[in-house]
C-alpha cells in the first residue's frame, strides 16, 4: 500500500507540473522533485506534553532507516526507493518493477541496506529503458560489489548508452574509474 501510495504522489506531482497548477506559485525555473524512502519495522509513537499543549512524536530506527533511504534518491536520481524487505513483498504479490541498486551504508545503521529502486512511476519511454537495461544494469551491480570493477564500468557504459538519464548508472560508473586504477 506504501508504496502504490508513493508512486500515486510522483503521478500526481507530474501531472500537477505539467498542467502548470504549481506555476504562479513558483520562481521560474524551479524544479520540484519528490524523493520517497520506504522502510519496514517497529515504531513506537506516543503523545507528549502537558496539559494545553500535546504533541505526538515516533521513536523508531524504522522511520530514521526510512528517511536515510529517502536521502539516497537524490544520489540515485530515483524517485521512490526502498529497502530489501519490501522489494521482496510487492514483487511477490504485486508485480510493482523494481531494480536492484546494492547494498548500501547508511548513517546510524551498522549493517547495509539493500536497496531498490522503484521504476513504475518513471515516464513510459525511461521506464521501458530502465526495464530494458534492468538485467545489465544488476549484473554491472553485482560485479561492483564482488569487486570486478572492469566489468562493473562496462556494465555502466552500456546502460547509459541506452538510457543517458540513468543518474544510478552513472553514479556506479563514476565509482568504477578510479578503483579500476588501483588495481
């Protein structure tokens, strides 16, 4: 549900900037991106404060994975992402496209997270590019993360021969290029 909600908010955004609705509200040549990190886990929220004041707040390492999720959309130039756990969930019952983007260090966790990129809210041309390149695209990933980096660079090359957009591929690629030199 989340995550269909997450790609109805990218829909909506897209269609409120192409009708010009946001316009006379914006400085021109404003952009407005949406960035959506979507996490599974445990909160606690509770109500705080005193009486003619309350306030309700979340304590959870769920919603700080989230928001550390959501950071990393605009590294990836991705528009919704999400975590391993709920990757797994919606391609099994739902059919939602996903790529994987790899395992990911993020602040205040120790272990990596693995990441997903959710492709369904994309415009129709990149959305069948990214679905084309999607096998090639998690190849070059893995051979990233097992430290074949040649490999990985080509990978990255031919994905954004295809699809030149692909910010995710040219972030791995940028990567690829010095550790190639090292070794």
């Amino acid at each position: 549900l989340a995550v269909k909600a997450a790609i109805d908010m990218q829909t909506t955004l897209k269609q409120a900037i192409d009708k010009k609705i946001l316009g006379p509200c914006l400085p021109i040549g404003t952009e407005i991106t949406l960035g959506v990190g979507l996490h599974f886990g445990h909160i606690e929220m509770g109500i705080i404060g005193e009486s003619g004041r309350w306030d309700s707040t979340i304590i959870s390492d769920a919603v700080n994975t989230a928001s550390r999720v959501e950071g990393l959309t605009k590294v990836f130039g991705a528009e919704i992402l999400v975590t391993g756990e709920i990757s797994n969930q919606i391609n099994a019952i739902s059919g939602i496209n996903t790529r994987r983007l790899g395992f990911m260090k993020v602040k205040g966790r120790k272990e990596r997270l693995d990441v997903h990129e959710v492709l369904d809210s994309l415009e129709p041309a990149t959305l069948q590019s990214r679905l084309d390149t999607k096998t090639i695209f998690e190849s070059a990933v893995a051979d990233f993360e097992s430290g074949d980096f040649p490999s990985a660079s080509k990978g990255f090359e031919r994905c954004l021969f295809e699809d030149p957009s692909d910010q995710a591929s040219r972030h791995y690629h940028a990567l690829c290029v010095p550790r190639q030199m090292d070794k």
